[in-house]
C-alpha cells in the first residue's frame, strides 16, 4: 500500500472501540510494584496501572480565612476529577496551624495576602493555656479522633469513586519555608502541654522534628502514623507518603518511617504502597537527593525537576528505569504550573504524572480555575490510552519516533506517541506485527478520534489528520 494511502485513508471512530482486551476499566486493590513492568503498580489482577490525576492543598485539612476556615467542597472534588476521568489524588496534610501569606512576598502560589487557618489536626487541643494562636494548647498525647474519621470518609469517599489516594503523613515546606511556620506547630513548647520542644537549635524553624534528633518526638510522630494505618490501612486505595518537601536531612528519619510502615502492615495482611518525595535543599544538590531516593527503601518517588544528560522533568523528562515507580508531580517541578504538553511528555516516558491543581483558587492559584482545564483534560486522556495497551510490557522506545516520545510494546504492536509540534512523525514498526491499526488522538479532548491501517515490519512516515499537538496510537489490528 502507498505511503500516501496509509496517511490518507483516514476515517472518524469511536476512541473507545479500539479493540483491546485491556480497555475495561481498573481493578481498584492494594497496589505492588509491577514485576513485570515496575515503572508501574499493579492490582490485584496483576495489570499494570498508570496513576495519574490532580491534588489540592486543602482537600484533607480544610484551609481559609476565619476560624474555623471554611469547609473544603470534597464531593465536588471528587465530581471534577471522575469528570476529567483521574484516578489518583495526594491527601494533603500540613503540620502548622497558621498560615500568613502576606508574610511571603515571592511566594508564586498565590497572589493573596490573608491569615489562613487550618484544621483539623491529629491531636486534641484541651488547654487551658493558650497556644500561640489563641487556641488551647495541644494536648500530644491524645490524639483526636475528628481528624481520623475524616481522613477515613475522604478515603472511602474516594474509593466509591474508583480513585487511589496517597496519604500524606507530614508536610516539611511549610515548617521551614513560610515565615510562621513554625511558630504555630504543635511541636513548638508554647503550643502543647506535654513540655514538647521540637526546635532543638533555637533557630525557629523546627526541622529537627524530621530528624532522627529527639526521641519524645519520634515517639509521639509513630504513635500519629499507628493511628492513620489504623484509620485506612484496611482500604484497598491506599498509599502513603512520608513528607511532603522536606529538607534534604530528613532522608534518615523518612526511611526509618517507611520501614515502619512497611513492618507494621506486615502484621496486618495488607500492605499499600510508600512514597518519599523531593528532598529539599541547595539546588546543586538535588540530583544527589534523588539518587538517595532512587536508591532508597519507599516503594514510589517524586523526584526534584532535575535530570542528568540533558533532561528536565519540566520540559523533557529522562526515561523511567524501573528503577522506582516515579510519580512525575507538577509541585515539586513548577509550584503551581505543568501543562498538556508536560503530561503527555511524561507519560510517554514511563512516568505517573499527577497535577498539584488550584481548584477554586480558594487557597492556591493566579490564574482563572478554568486555566488549568486543558492539564486537567489530557491527564484523563491518557490515562485511557494506557488502557488501550499493554501497560505490562510497554516501556519507552524514544529511539523508535523521531519525537521522542514514544511508550511501545514493539512485539505486540502496541505504540503510545505524542507529537508536540507540526503533523509528521515517523516510527520506526520494525519489530512489529504486519497489520496495525493507528489512531490519532486529541491530546486534550480526545474527540478527532481518525483510524488507518498501517503495516509493520518497516519505518512508517505518518502526518496527523489535524493541527496542533496529537498523539498516535498503535494497536493490533482487529
């Protein structure tokens, strides 16, 4: 067949008709690396899974103007993200009571300036004395049970929608990052009753609490982690993450976390997954961290934006190894930030790209909400072209687009490529089966959904049948 023919013979389908016996969706169970594929979790079933979707501050603890801050909208949370079709969320947790804005001028989250509030926290505050917010003091040896019911209703809200969460246990950006943030801590000696000072240096800062420094502390932060494992630990959806941007002198203290999570499920007959993230520090160090981190005991990572051999998580991201299950996190690349071409980029190569989205701008976000729709979109959309392979066998083939981009199974004629600019590309079908279906995608709305055969066992020049980004997708044929 000619050349002209196979980029012409072009006619409108159904996305979700591509006949694949992997299209049905995901069996919701307690994740474990994919042995055959580990850049991956895999179910129950044994089916590799991509994680993929959009978290916000305030989607656990609620945050706001006022006390008690105003109370975060979870089930319409939720209805954005089934709508954008994700299927993972990161359940926010922050270590501090306060949080003044206007107290960071070069924050690049948001252009508000307030006092925010925020509540619940894992410990009852009983008094009498005051902390340092005008609260009662917290009483850290009782923990509060408000906390862990709602963490348990947002988990279980979650799994009715068929979304895994990762719970995040501590928060390290806002101790030692905003100007108050310690100030309003429970760790702090003004704000317990317990006579618990986790600031051990006097420089107000508190990142001792993330350090294996202070054993009254250890001992108070494993008894909380106890407590959550109690709350959820029986649900399927579940993940966990240590710290949220902690210091880079926290990796002892996050580890030890991690296997004390990971002994302690071995108790119980169900084990979930556990992350470490960006460890933050000077920026030439970063890559260090990471490989700390690569090499580490969590069983997932979200790495700095940095990358060797010329790659950048933001703007061209390195090929996943295997070596972790990597969720690819617009946090710790842009702050607030990340966009269609950034997902679609990642997902091509090997990553579980998730999206730390403004929502409503009620506490996060610059832009209109409706800014970041386009990201909140293609993150539906590939997960579903996942679906539509073999996520077990597909690992990245750059070499085998001339974009680069490209998420293959060559031997089973399976082929995922983005391309970012112009119409053409060529791929390189050598190794695959002879009859191949390819079908062009919009990366955002999925809707010019136009097949043609095409023939393996050769180099294949193809031209999308649209302008702008597309994505070509590669199966089996029929």
């Amino acid at each position: 067949m000619k050349e002209a023919l196979l980029r012409s013979c072009v006619s409108a389908v159904i996305f979700c008709g591509i006949t694949n016996p992997l299209v049905a969706g995901e069996s919701l169970g307690p994740l474990r690396a994919c042995p055959e594929n580990p850049r991956y979790f895999a179910g129950p079933d044994g089916r590799a899974i991509l994680l993929t979707g959009s978290h916000t501050w305030n989607n656990l603890q609620d945050i706001g103007v006022g006390d008690p801050p105003p109370e975060f909208p979870f089930e319409a949370y939720l209805d954005l993200l089934k709508r954008c079709d994700h299927n993972f969320i990161r359940l926010w947790r922050f270590e501090m009571t306060r949080w003044d804005s206007a107290k960071k001028p070069t924050q690049t989250w948001t252009d508000r300036k307030a006092l925010y509030s925020i509540a619940p926290h894992p410990w009852k505050r009983t008094g009498p004395a005051l902390a340092r917010d005008g609260l009662p003091k917290f009483d850290l040896s009782r923990l509060d049970p408000e906390y862990f019911d709602r963490l348990r209703e947002r988990v279980a809200s979650a799994e009715k929608r068929g979304l895994y969460v990762s719970v995040m246990l501590f928060e390290g950006f806002g101790v030692w990052a905003l100007a108050d943030g310690w100030e309003t801590h429970p760790f702090h000696a003004d704000n317990n009753v317990n006579g618990i000072n986790g600031d051990l240096n006097g420089d107000q800062k508190g990142q001792e609490t993330h350090q294996l420094l202070a054993p009254e502390v250890l001992r108070l932060q494993e008894a909380y982690v106890r407590r959550v494992v109690d709350a959820v630990g029986d649900y399927d959806n579940v993940l966990y993450e240590i710290a949220n941007e902690s210091r880079a002198e926290s990796y002892e203290w996050q580890a030890h976390l991690v296997r004390f999570i990971q002994e302690l499920e071995q108790t119980r007959g169900k084990a979930h997954p556990v992350g470490m993230t960006f460890l933050m520090g000077p920026q030439d160090q970063w890559l260090k961290s990471d490989e700390k981190l690569l090499t580490g005991p969590a069983d997932w990572i979200s790495p700095s934006r940095n990358a060797l051999d010329g790659f950048s998580y933001r703007t061209s991201p390195p090929p996943a190894t295997g070596a972790k299950v990597i969720l690819a996190d617009t946090d710790h690349f842009f702050g607030v930030g990340g966009s269609a071409d950034w997902a679609w980029k990642s997902m091509t190569r090997g990553h579980n790209p998730i999206f730390m989205d403004p929502f409503r701008n009620e506490v996060l976000g610059r832009a209109a909400p409706e800014t970041w729709e386009p990201l909140r979109k293609s993150l539906g959309q590939l997960r579903q072209g996942s679906l539509r392979l073999n996520l077990n066998k597909a690992v990245p083939h750059g070499e085998l687009a001339s974009t680069g981009y490209c998420l293959a199974s060559p031997s089973s004629g399976e082929y995922i490529v983005y391309v970012p600019a112009g119409r053409d590309v060529s791929i390189d079908l050598t190794r695959a089966p002879k009859r191949l279906v390819a079908t062009w995608i919009d990366p955002i709305e999925g809707l010019k959904n136009l097949q043609q055969p095409v023939e393996g066992g050769r180099t294949l020049p193809l031209t999308a049948p649209f302008d702008g980004p597309a994505v070509l997708q590669i199966n089996p044929a029929p």
